[in-house]
C-alpha cells in the first residue's frame, strides 16, 4: 500500500487519461484514473466517461495487486485529457446525451487547495458506495480497495450487501477516493459514491436536502468540500445534548419508552433461552417462569414500569464537565466540545456556551481559558494547542469538578410521572406528593395532588426546576488542565501555566466562587483519556501535589463524599440523590441484612443505606475508587463497611464463600417444576407415538429420579437447618441484598454466574446507565437451568422498574429493576 501521507498523495503531479466514451471497449483490469472533476449530475446515473473495468474474476486471483499496478502504469499518457460525454440522471437513455468538457485537474495538490476551502478541523466523513457484488465479503471489498489504493480510516462491507461504507479520516482522502472510485465497472455494472446518511436521531451531520436544494452548477468535489464544512460548523447542542429543543414532558415519554423496550427484550431474551434449552434436551421438568405469561397482559413487558424520576435541576446540572481543546471551524484556539468523530477526521471544537446541561462555573472557567489561549496565540512562539490529527501539541484537555453547588432537593427528589400520563409533584406548600411507586398519584390521600389543586392545572411544572448552582460556604471547584509537555521549554511551561492559573482565579473571584484546586495532569498518550495514575501537579509552580490536595467534597442524602481527580461519581448530584433513595426503598434491607454493593464506585450507594444494614461490602475494579470510598466512610463515621478493590468476577466468589456460614438459611420455597409423583405419572401414561420415543421417556424418567433426589435432598437441608436454629444457633446475617451499578457494558457473565449461586441472596436492585445491557445480564439471572432450572441457583423474577431522568437534554437515562426469588 502506498505510505504517503494525504498531502504527499495530493501533491504528486499526476497525468490524467480520459477515455471517450465507447460501450465497446474491452473490460480490462485497469485501475481507475484519478483527478478528474465531475459534475454534481452525473452522481446517480451511469458515468459515459468509463473507467477501465475491474472484474470481481480478477479481486480473487492471487496476483490482483501486481495485475492492477502493471495496468496502472499501462494508462499513464501524458497528453491533455480529451472531451467526452456524459448523461444526466433525468434524460433516457436513449435520448441525446449533453456534452460538456471534463475539467480535469493535474496541478500538484489539487485535492489540498480543494479541501482548504472547507473549515478547519472538516473531516472526510462516511461514503456509501453502491454496484459491489453481493458475493463480497470484508476480505474481498479491503482486497479491492488496496488493489486501488484507497486511504481509509474504516469500512464496512457484509455479504449480500451490494453496498458497502468506507470512512475517512482526511477530507483530501474522501476526494481523491470519489475521483477513484466513481465510474468503475463491477460485472458491468457502475460503482457510484453517495453521502451515507445516520440514521441515528438528531444526527445532522450530514444534511441530503441541503446538498440536493445547493446542487447546481457545483462539481462533486466542491459538493463534498461544502458538506464537510457543514460538518465542522454543526451546532454543538446537537452532538452533546440532541434533545436540547425538545420540550422536557417529551423527554421523559422517550425516556420511558427507552426503559420499557429494555424490559420487552428481557421478556423476548429470557423467552429464547428457555425455547434453545428445552429444544437442546436440556430442559428438564421446569416449566416456563410463570411471569413470561404475565407479560402478555402488559405488552410483553418483563416487569411493570412504575414510571420516571424527573431530574430536581434542568439547566446546568452537570458537576464534572470535560472541555476539549482545540480549533473551531474558524481556525482559532476553542474550549468546548468536538462536533464530529475523530474516526470521521473531524477535530473542529465549538464551544460549550449554548449547552444547556452545563453548569455556569464550568461555563465561566472555559471561557476564561479560551480567552487566554487566544491571547497566547497572537505570540508566534507561545505554546500551541493539541492536533489530534498530529498527535502534537501542549494544550489539550480542561476537566471542571464542583463540590456543595447543588440545591437542597427536598420534594423535588420524589417527583414521579406515572405510565397513564398523570404527574405528581411538590405541592404548593413543598410538600411532597409522591414519595415512591407506593405512593402514586392514585392511591395518594394527599389533598395537594394535581388532579385536586387548580394551581398545578395552570402552572406548567414539567419546565421548572430548581436553580443551579447554590453558592454555599462548602463550595469547592477543581480545575484540571491537561497538557504534553514533551519537547517544549520547561520554563515557558512554568510560565504560561501560572499565568492560566491567575486567569482562572480571577474568573472565579469575579463570579462568586473559588477555585480550590488547580490541578496540572501530565499526558503523553495519543487520546485524551490519561491512566488513573497519571501525574499530577500545581498549575501555579508546577510543584508535585499531595493526594489530599487533589481532592474536593460533594454533599448528597445528608453525607460528605470526597472526590478526586478520577474518581466516578453522578453527575447529576440532585437526581442521583433520588436514584439512590429509590434503590435503597426497594432493596428493603432489615437490620441484620448484608448488603452487597457492586461496582460500588466512591461508595455512594452503600453510604446511603449503612444506616439500615448490618455489614456492606463493596466492591469495585478502581483502586482509587475503593479508596475514596473508604475515605468517605471515615468521613462520616461509618465503620459497618468493607471496601474491597478487584475485578468482581474474581473477588466475589470468595467474598460470599467467606460469609457463608454467617448468613441465615433461606426458608424452602416452592419451584415452577413437575411434582416427582406427577412426573412419573406422566411418564407411565405418555403414549409412545405422541412421545419422542423409548430415548425420551428415559430422559424423562431419569429427569424424575433426579427431581425425587433432589426433593428428598431439600426436605433433609430443611430440616438440618431447622434442627440448627431449635439448638439455638445464631446468624450473624438474616439475608443478603445486592444492589448493582456497572458500567454501560454491564456485568460479566461470571459475576452473575455468583450472584445467583448464592441461595441467600433473595433480593436484587440492578441500577443500569444503559438499560440495553440491562436487559441481557438480567435474561441469565432470570433463565431456568438444569433438569429443576435451579442449577447454579434457581431463577429471578423481575417485580417492577423505574426510570430516572439523571441527564436532561441527552437521549440517555438510568433505569432500575427489582428481582426477586
């Protein structure tokens, strides 16, 4: 493959060959010419000017590269390219073609000087090429590629598919391809190159109607340099907060619509696993859980969705916000967000002003360090900002942390909107008039719910929200500032970064809150995400720091939490506060219970509930994490907690292997199985055509001795366990409660795997970020397994879920789910 980078390519001078149009010309593997100009009207239709063909006969042969490159240097002439014709779109094809001269371009770097029309940071963005073989397959699509030297960043091309999506990386590479690509012949058919369209929803990165409304008279290079542009000036609200416009009422009916498809698909996935395991033999005597049945009556929901938490603060709630640094559009120095994927090439930052979800510290602090790199930028020789295209420069990332700002949620932390539509809210003494799902508008005896008070029919509370920040004696603000230092003058560092130092004080001073910590974190790595040790110093002396002194507090459910630098926490810290309250009234512990706090974070959720258990574990894969958990337990007296750091699928066998014998028996409880009686009955009176024959009537008879084994093996347990408790033992634990909080990605498999072997653990509270995942970790908590579906523990049952609007303005929203046994 050719190595040279974009500009290399572009600015190699190039003859161009254009051949008539001939529909007899042999079909040759000949490599497509290049540099031609195309009208935008030739785009859908069949390109008379034709390129040599390559043949899919010839993609497979083995020599394809060396067959491809001989015709290539075949093609080259040297001689001025030659008039041709070509048809538009919406004349027959038998009527008279129009003619038109090609305007070819063999100037060095024409494709540069084409691309630098577009805004700084335009990337080359997705194409969709049309007239593949629907026998291809990745391996034969990147074959064809190289064989035409195509730079690319990525592709996508499934058999069946007489299509395929190519993204770029350079706006210069997505030119010189289109010149390539459009016009070759596979099987006699033409190639054709096309904008792909998203079809995620607000995507507006790519606008069809604009590029068919500004056609005329415009090349195809030109259209793709103007989409590009289009692409780097994209308003960022669109990127970072697509539902920005969309009045807040909606959101919450999209968002509850979201939670309720996740619990149709744990429906549809746990329905699949029990019809491939009864179909494979290994069913056993289990019948299908009992609630698959129910869920027909509620539109194949899992569980019923008791409703959605609304977020207490609408506008400006975030308490950490990450601002990239680099080039806007313009060209000039931004702190904001990028409006594109780097993968598409695009690097352009808009800044974050317009964005509702973030905070009016965050937005005052990168406003000031915008303003100062723009200053610094007039000094031909002041440090430059990051190139992600690059990999160099100083500058790079601007982390706001923000500690005590949040309001007191008081009602607000229990606003509920219900599945018929109703609301309950604060009433208008402040009261609340909804504390959980067991207090719905409908059963509330509470004279101030909305369907009895005129004042709530008048006033539209779904667009209120409590005021954000509050400016409190317990404010702390951390700033960050990412920078790669490798290559550049040590005392120019020291200098600019003192002075980006006192402009954010200054900021801070003249907008009525501190910032307590001005952290410089050192990063040399290509992406902006730093390891959790990276180092951290002063910004105002470049000193090295202490980790106290990389730390700031955040109050939430009357505690303190110390956060530093890396550690996770809500960025909501208002509509966390009632996620948190919800999953602690729905784990019920009693007094004695131990709680299991999974992928526990800064210990957050075990904190809130400490209170009402006797032991919490938590655990989590972060060391750092699990030590500011333990900070925050001191913190605040809490001494009943162990915090233990490790991945969960190795630690947490071992932590309930360690408890076992502390934790009280659970009572026998009845399973969804065939009686051995009735079994064997039915074994005996099957008839044998209507059967599976003389194998099957083994299984299930060998089926209903396991089911006898078994039942007598549990009655034996009970009553060992009973015997126990005569004697006088006591358990130091009642029952075991698990609350789990993963990662978008969920849980491994083997940590559900332990979760369910453990018979004391009765009950279950999956708090989810991405309800997706949610619902395929919960199908295998919920899955019958082995001959009585209790192998490895018997099966959940889901009971009920909520949703918790925790990010106003984005797509995304928290949902929790109760599982029972």
């Amino acid at each position: 493959r050719d190595t040279a980078t974009p500009t290399q390519r572009s600015s190699r001078p190039r003859a161009t060959t254009v051949v008539a149009a001939d529909t007899t010309m042999p079909e040759t593997p000949q490599s497509p010419v290049r540099g031609a100009k195309r009208s935008a009207e030739t785009e859908a239709g069949a390109d008379n000017a034709q390129r040599p063909r390559v043949d899919d006969t010839n993609v497979n042969d083995t020599n394809v590269h060396a067959a491809a490159a001989d015709a290539e240097r075949k093609s080259v002439i040297h001689e001025p390219p030659i008039a041709t014709e070509t048809t538009t779109p919406d004349a027959p094809v038998d009527a008279p073609a129009a003619t038109e001269t090609a305007a070819a371009s063999t100037a060095p770097g024409a494709a540069a000087s084409a691309s630098a029309s577009a805004g700084a940071g335009a990337g080359g963005g997705t194409a969709m090429i049309r007239g593949l073989p629907k026998t291809w397959d990745e391996f034969e699509f990147r074959k064809w590629l190289d064989s035409l030297v195509i730079a690319r960043a990525s592709f996508k091309k499934k058999k069946n598919w007489p299509y395929a999506f190519i993204t770029f990386a350079f706006l210069d590479d997505r030119l010189m391809a289109t010149a390539t690509l459009e016009g070759c012949l596979l099987g006699g058919k033409p190639v054709t190159v096309h904008d792909a369209v998203s079809k995620k929803p607000g995507d507006t990165s790519v606008d069809g109607n604009a590029d068919h409304q500004n056609s005329a008279g415009k090349t195809r290079e030109q259209l793709i340099v103007a989409a590009a542009d289009r692409g780097a000036r994209r308003d960022v609200r669109d990127v970072v907060c697509s539902l920005w416009a969309t009045p807040y009422a909606d959101q919450l009916k999209l968002k509850q619509a979201k939670v309720e498809e996740a619990l149709k698909n744990l429906t549809r996935h746990t329905a699949k696993n029990c019809k491939r395991t009864k179909k494979q033999g290994a069913g056993g005597t289990w019948r299908w859980p009992s609630w698959i049945g129910e869920s027909n009556k509620r539109g194949k929901l899992a569980a019923p969705v008791v409703g959605i938490v609304r977020s207490p603060v609408l506008e400006g709630y975030r308490n950490k916000s990450e601002f990239t640094v680099g080039p806007c559009a313009d060209g000039q120095n931004t702190v904001g967000f990028n409006v594109g994927l780097f993968k598409e090439g695009v690097t352009a930052v808009a800044s974050a002003e317009t964005c509702r979800h973030i905070s009016f510290v965050a937005k005052t602090l990168a406003s000031a360090c915008q303003n100062f790199l723009r200053e610094e930028a007039k000094d031909p020789n002041a440090l430059p900002v990051w190139d992600k295209r690059k990999g160099t420069g100083f500058w790079r990332l601007l982390v706001v942390r923000e500690g005590g700002l949040a309001p007191d949620t008081g009602a607000w932390n229990s606003w509920l909107r219900n599945g018929e539509g109703e609301e309950s809210a604060p009433g208008s003494d402040g009261n609340s008039v909804s504390a959980s799902d067991k207090n719905t508008p409908e059963t509330s005896n509470d004279k101030n719910t909305p369907n009895e008070t005129e004042s709530s029919k008048t006033v539209d509370r779904e667009e209120t929200g409590l005021p954000y920040p509050r400016q409190t004696p317990n404010t702390e603000v951390m700033v960050v500032v990412q920078v790669s230092r490798a290559g550049y003058d040590p005392a120019k560092i020291l200098d600019s970064c003192a002075r980006l130092a006192a402009a954010l004080t200054t900021a801070g001073t003249e907008n009525g809150f501190p910032v307590t910590r001005k952290l410089l974190q050192i990063h040399e790595g290509c992406a902006n995400a730093a390891a959790a040790d990276a180092l951290l110093l002063h910004l105002e002396d470049g000193e090295p720091t202490a980790p106290e002194q990389c730390t700031i507090h955040e109050e939430m459910c009357g505690l303190k939490f110390t956060l530093s630098a890396n550690a996770f926490f809500q960025v909501n810290t208002c509509a966390a506060e009632a996620l948190y309250r919800l999953a602690g009234e729905w784990a019920s512990p009693s007094g004695r219970s131990l709680l299991l706090d999974v992928c526990c974070g800064t210990g957050t959720i075990g904190l809130t509930l400490a209170s009402r258990v006797k032991k919490v574990v938590g655990v989590d894969i972060v060391e750092a994490a699990i030590l500011d958990a333990a900070a925050n337990a001191s913190l605040n007296g809490v001494t009943n907690c162990e915090w233990v750091a490790g991945d969960a699928r190795v630690v947490l066998p071992d932590i309930l292997k360690r408890y076992q014998a502390l934790i009280k028996p659970p009572p026998a409880t009845a399973t969804e199985t065939e009686t051995p009686g009735t079994l064997a009955a039915s074994v005996a009176d099957r008839d044998p055509e209507e059967s599976g024959g003389e194998e099957e009537e083994a299984s299930l008879a060998a089926a209903a001795a396991v089911s006898a084994a078994r039942a007598a093996e549990a009655v034996t347990s009970a009553a060992a366990d009973a015997a126990a408790d005569a004697s006088g033992k006591v358990y130091e634990y009642d029952d075991v409660v698990a609350i789990v909080d993963p990662p978008r990605a969920g849980l491994h498999k083997n940590v559900l795997h332990s979760l369910r072997a453990e018979t004391r653990l009765q009950r279950l509270v999956y708090v989810s970020c991405n309800p997706e995942s949610m619902a395929l970790d919960c199908s295998l908590l919920c899955t019958p397994q082995g001959p009585l579906g209790d192998s490895g523990g018997a099966p959940f049952r889901p009971v009920k879920a909520m949703a918790v609007d925790l990010f106003p303005h984005t797509p995304h929203c928290e949902a929790v789910l109760l599982l029972e046994r």
